[in-house]
C-alpha cells in the first residue's frame, strides 16, 4: 500500500498464499513438526497433529497462514466435506497445500481449475519444458519478500 494508490484498487483482493519456500521457517518452529517440506517442495501441514501453538504464523513473513479460532466445517458451502482432504477444527491453523489430495490425482489445484483465462499457472519448476517454466520465461514476475532467504516458490507476473 502506497499513499497514491486509487481508492478503487486499494480495496480489490489479491491472492496471497503460502509461497512453499525452499527454506520455509515455519518449519523450522514447529515444535511438533506438524509442518515439512515435501520433496517436490509443498510445504505441508498436518492439521491433526497441530497444537494450535502458532509459532509457524509468526515465523512466516508472508501472512499465509490461518488460525481457526472456531470450527470452520459449518461455514462449508453447501455443508459437505470432502472425504479426500482432513477436516479442520478449531484450534489449528491451516494454509495452502496446492490441493495435494486433487494433484495426487493428476488434477491441478483448485484455484487453478476455478480461475479463467489462465490466471493461475501451476506446475513443475524443475522441468524445463513446464508450462508455468514456459510463463515465467516470457512474461515479468517478481517473488514476494526474496530477500529474507527463503527462497519462495510462488511468482506473481506483473
């Protein structure tokens, strides 16, 4: 936020989620290891195991995480629950996780599927020849807070 941004722009939203750093500190606090990094680079949360401490939303300098402070299952539209992902209660935080349960299927992450006109690119950044490689080579992009070290993962095209 700037003193010269339009009063119309100052209040549209704007996606900010976990950037599944390389070198993520919220794993590093957790004094439960609720949080790991994945060997494709996800930074994952097992919300059953979380005690609600908080430390990993302190630690993380992007503001990507959430504390339930009361049960998010009756907010759910339409009520359902998806088997294939843990149901949140409250007293833990919760944060991105790219919809694992959807990408062990071969599906993109919801975000992805739900934006138009290709908004959202998700894919490999080790492979080369990825479309989100081939996005990131042809258009701008910038990394949120890169100098604090933790090598974020998520680009936003500018």
């Amino acid at each position: 936020e700037h003193e010269y941004i339009d009063e119309k722009v100052k209040h549209q939203p704007f996606l900010v989620l976990c950037n599944h750093c390389d070198n993520p500190p919220c794993v590093r606090v957790c004094p439960v290891q609720a949080t790991w990094r994945r060997d494709d680079g996800i930074v994952m949360m097992d919300f059953h195991r979380c005690i609600g401490c908080r430390c990993c939303m302190a630690a993380c300098p992007y503001g990507s995480r959430s504390f339930n402070w009361g049960d998010p299952r009756p907010r759910i539209p339409g009520g359902t629950t998806n088997p294939d992902f843990p149901t949140r209660t409250k007293g833990v935080v919760e944060k991105c996780n790219f919809c694992v349960e959807r990408l062990a299927k071969g599906l993109q992450p919801a975000c992805v599927e739900a934006c138009s006109h290709g908004v959202l690119t998700f894919g490999d950044l080790d492979d080369p020849n990825s479309e989100v490689r081939r996005v990131l080579g042809e258009q701008y992009s910038i990394q949120r807070k890169p100098e604090l070290g933790t090598r974020p993962r998520v680009y936003y095209i500018v």
